[in-house]
C-alpha cells in the first residue's frame, strides 16, 4: 500500500491556503519526499501532528524517511531541504539519508575540476544546478556542525537526451526508482516510483514541465499508472504563456493521464491567479474522468489491489473524498 501525502499544491509562491511544491510517500518499505520547497518541515510536522489527532490510520513520520528525491533545483521545489537536515541533526537523526537529483555532466564536471571560480558564460551550465547547490550545501553543513551529522549519500545523476534514467543502486529495497527527463527551463524530471515485491504499485510525480514528454508514454513505462501527479499551472486560455514558461495547462494535464493510462490523476502547482478550482477539473476530465485539483493535504492512498481512494482534509480532519 501507498499512500501519498500532497503537502504544496501552489506553483511559484505560497498562497493564504496553499504551500509550495512538496510531496510525502510511505510505502511499506519506506518512505520518500518529492520535492522539498520553502517551509517544508514545518508543514510535515503540523500534517504529522493533525493526523495523530485522525482516526484514519494514516501517518507521515519524518524520522521513517529514507529518501528524498528532486525534480529540478526551482527554489519552490528544493529551497525548504537544508532546513530539514538541519532539523533531522538537531533531533539526533543517527540513520543515512540518500538525496536523489537530476544534473549534467558539464556541470558535474565543472563542480569537481573549477568549483569556486567564475562559471563561463558559455558553459551552459546554470548557476541553480544541483550539483552547484550540493556541493554548497553539503559545506554549509559540514563547516556550520557541532557534532557528526548523520550519513548522507548525495546522488546526482547526469540528464542526456529523453530516455528513463535508471539507478544503477536503488536505495529503497522493494522500490523501483527511475528518473524521466522532462520539459522544463532547468533540467528536470518526474520520478517514477513503482513496488517490486508482491502488489505492484506504480506512482509518476512530475515535478514542472511542458506537455508532450517523450518519456511520458504507454509503451515506455510499460504497465498501466496507479496514480499521476502532474503540474496544472493554467487553464487552456494560457497555453501559450505555460509553453512559454516550461509549463502546463490542465487540459494538458489530462492528455497525459490519458496517454498513460493513469487510473487517477492529481493535478497540482497552481499558479495563484486561478481562483475556480472546479474549471481546472472541468478542463482535464475532457480527455480524463479521474481528474482532481489537489488541496494542501489531500492524500492518495493506494491499496495493495490498485485501488485509489483520497482523502480530503476538512477542519483538521480527512475524510473520504467521492471521486465518481
């Protein structure tokens, strides 16, 4: 069973009632974070305290995670991860954290061979890449510890062209995770997360993205999808303006579930101009039914014979969510 906890559903910036991108996974052979933006902990714990206080049965511990991946180094998806490590050593975290990120080989290579010179402005490589924010932040947390911090295993792996990437190691023993590139103004992925061991379970998170990624096709990940989380930053009017911007519209959304063959599909990074949530549901159940605009909180849980429910939070409570 999995269960996945939407905890940002707001593209860009915070809203009055959405936070930026973040996304918990607990699986029964541990749990993940996809994407980790401004105020993350923060929100984890106060979900964590809220659902100690439900009866559903549902939990999002941070000391049960395991991995943390990211899908491209945009400030609203990664800027909230330093504060959590520093969080996880102060509370005498003594288990390994791996952190999984997308990069290049030109600035891989660069962060190891020239590292504190200026890059070329003809490098290409940009001055977000994660292999320039690893190699920052992995000092900023040796240099600024009292004491031994816990094991982290900082994975980069080098973006070529459009196939899946697969991990030659994988972290989590009954867990299949594959990096697919995607469409975006950074290098980017979705993450592609599926059980090994008895019910096999599939979960596509795409962090942000044009429409049309050649990764995102049937033939490619081979089975039907459980569960898609896709961006929906516009509605169609704005299509050009999301192209523009490595971006989706809802109906857009929508193709992709139905290219897949996603059972049900979240949509989430809204941007805060869009005020009537049920036009972005109208517009993506034109190419597929099973279509939700996320709220902050929501969780998917999928069953161990496929079934998806969600659960919606209301007055600090969840209930289940009528997704006919």
């Amino acid at each position: 069973m999995f269960d996945l906890h939407i905890l940002g559903t707001s593209g860009s910036r915070p809203t009055g009632k959405r936070s930026v991108s973040g996304n918990y996974l607990s699986t029964p052979h541990g749990n993940l974070i996809i994407d980790c933006g401004e105020g993350f902990q923060g929100r984890l714990i106060k979900h964590e305290l809220d659902l100690k206080k439900n009866p559903i049965g549902i939990r999002a511990r941070a000391s049960k995670i395991k991995v943390i991946l990211l899908t491209h180094s945009h400030l609203d998806h990664c800027w909230g991860l330093l504060p959590l490590l520093k969080t996880m050593q102060l509370d005498g975290r003594t288990k390994p954290l791996t952190i999984i990120a997308p990069s290049t080989i030109q600035a891989i290579g660069w962060v190891e061979n020239n590292y504190g010179d200026n890059i070329p402005s003809n490098s290409n490589i940009n001055p977000s890449d994660f292999a320039l924010l690893f190699k920052e932040w992995r000092t900023h947390i040796e240099n600024n510890s009292s004491k031994n911090i816990f094991k982290i295993n900082w994975i980069l792996i080098p973006i070529i062209g459009h196939n899946p990437h697969n991990l030659i190691t994988q972290p989590i023993k009954g867990i299949k995770l594959t990096a697919i590139p995607t469409n975006h103004t950074v290098v980017s992925v979705a993450w592609f997360i599926e059980s090994t061991e008895k019910s096999d379970r599939r979960v596509l998170i795409s962090g942000d993205t044009k429409y049309n990624v050649p990764g995102f096709k049937e033939e490619i990940l081979n089975n039907p999808i459980d569960l898609l989380i896709h961006e929906a930053t516009f509605t169609h009017e704005l299509s050009e303006k999301a192209g523009e911007h490595g971006h989706s519209t809802s109906l857009e959304a929508g193709k992709v579930a139905s290219d897949i063959n996603a059972q049900v599909l979240g949509m989430v990074h809204f941007s805060p101009r869009i005020i009537d949530f049920k036009l972005i549901e109208q517009e993506s159940r034109i190419n597929h039914q099973k279509s939700f605009a996320c709220n902050d909180g929501d969780i998917f849980r999928i069953s161990n014979d496929g079934k998806v429910n969600l659960f919606r939070k209301s007055q600090n409570s969840w209930r289940e969510h009528d997704m006919q």
